[in-house]
C-alpha cells in the first residue's frame, strides 16, 4: 500500500512570523495523521519552518533549487545549501516556474538529479495547459514531461520521487480535474514509469494531485486507487483548512 502524502505549497506567501504561527496551530491538528504531511515554503522562512517543526510530524521542503553546487549564479540556492540547514524535500519543475522562469524538462532533470546528490526527496510536478487538454495532447505531455524528469535515474531513485500532477487550467482557478479524469491522468503516468521502470517501482511511485484542493474535494480526489495525497496551494495558507485537507481519511 503506497502512503498519502500531504503537501502545501505555499508559493510567495507568509514571512516567518507568519509560518511560525502557522505551524504552531498546525501541529496538534495533524499530529495523529498516518498521511505524510509536508509544507514548502519560501526560502526565507525555511529556517524557522525547521525550527518550529521539529518534533512534530510536518516535514519542511523547499519550492526550488539550482542544479550546481555552487558558483557565480545570483539569487539562487542550491541543493547544497538546503541540506545544509536539514530541508527535507524539494520541489521541481512547478508550472509556475516552467511558465515565468524558463525552467525547461532538461534543468528539471538536473534538479532531480542534483537533488538525489544531495539527499533531498524530489516533488516533481508534470501538468498539461488548457490548450493542450482541448487538442487532446493531454496524456502525450504529461507522460512526456516524466520520462524526461526521470531520465537517468536508478529505479531507487524513481522510487523516491513524488511526482505531483497539476493540470495547470486547475491551479488557482477553482477549477478542479473531476477525480475520474485526474486518477486517469495520473495511471497513464503510472503506466509511462512501468514501462521504463518496470512495474514494481511503478507501485511504489508516490502520484500525487494538485490544482484547487480543498477540505471539500480531497476526500473524494485521494479516495481515488491512484491518486496518492495531494501539492496543495491556496488552501495550505489556512492551518485549519490544510489539516482538513490532510485528516480527509478521518
Ligand atoms: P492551488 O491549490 O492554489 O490551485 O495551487 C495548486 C498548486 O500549484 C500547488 O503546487
């Protein structure tokens, strides 16, 4: 049985005040969960997003990384540098960052890569556009975008890698993949990792979906056979709505 794996994705918001507080009001209302609870969450916050959780059950990731371990790169961290301070997982390959900074399936496979060198458990996001679902190219990219993700690495490594499906017409629209359409989605991936990885890594892969979850459709989205938790973005700004989110089996 694969486990359900919870992640916020908190993109540009809450300094650390802000995430402090939040995981302070977060801790007792998870702390009975058997899902994996994760929360990625700015650079600047993360050193207090570590501090505060620690001795909780709420795991700490990041939203990015450079693929280099060091060097003239401005503005950039490296996956170095979020092992360093003890961040636990990374996020790759957003759409945000596909769309608006250029992130292409070749830095995304570096960043996978890099991000196994480091130690840091990747969250790899795969999605296709609206354009793209009404050509019917659905299936075609996001098989395409893992292939290319995962290239190179050793079945282990697949192993360790969630991968996080977001239809971008569904992320902060309040649009939401009908929970059929999304466990579809997510077997063809499934499918795809079969075939080059063999089937039982692909049973172990953690499938995640993203795209306005909520308290209100999680339990009916991660009910579903393939749809392993969910990349939650909007609602994991509320800790007692994300905890909803997270308790969905309760
Ligand atoms: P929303 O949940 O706000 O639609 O965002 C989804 C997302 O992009 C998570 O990474």
């Amino acid at each position: 049985m694969r486990r359900k794996v919870i992640a916020g994705n908190w993109k540009m918001n809450m300094l650390p005040g802000e995430a402090i507080e939040f995981i302070n009001e977060l801790t007792p209302l998870v702390k009975d969960t058997e899902n994996e609870v994760i929360l990625c969450v700015p650079y600047t916050d993360l050193f207090y997003a570590l501090l505060t959780a620690q001795n909780t059950n709420i795991k700490i990731g990041a939203q990015n990384m450079h693929f280099e371990e060091s060097g003239a790169y401005t503005g950039e961290v490296s996956g170095k540098m979020l092992k360093s301070i003890n961040v636990e997982y990374v996020i790759i390959g957003h759409s945000e960052r596909r769309q608006y900074f250029a992130e292409t399936d070749e830095t995304v496979n570096k960043k996978v890569k890099a991000a196994f060198k480091y130690e840091l458990k990747p969250i790899v996001c795969v999605g296709e556009t609206l354009e793209e679902r009404e050509a019917g190219k659905t299936v075609d990219i996001i098989t395409k975008q893992t292939e290319l993700a995962l290239e190179g690495l050793t079945n282990e490594q697949v192993e360790n890698t969630i991968i996080a499906y977001e239809p971008i017409w569904a992320i902060g629209t309040g649009k939401t993949a009908t929970s059929e359409d999304a466990n579809n989605s997510i077997k063809e991936i499934r499918n795809k990792i079969e075939k080059i990885y063999g089937q039982e890594t692909a049973s172990r892969v953690i499938i995640q979906y993203g795209g306005s979850v909520k308290s209100g459709n999680s339990k009916e989205l991660f009910g579903m056979s393939d749809i392993d938790g969910g990349l939650v973005g909007g609602a994991s700004l509320k800790a007692e709505e994300f905890s909803k989110i997270v308790n969905f089996d309760k």
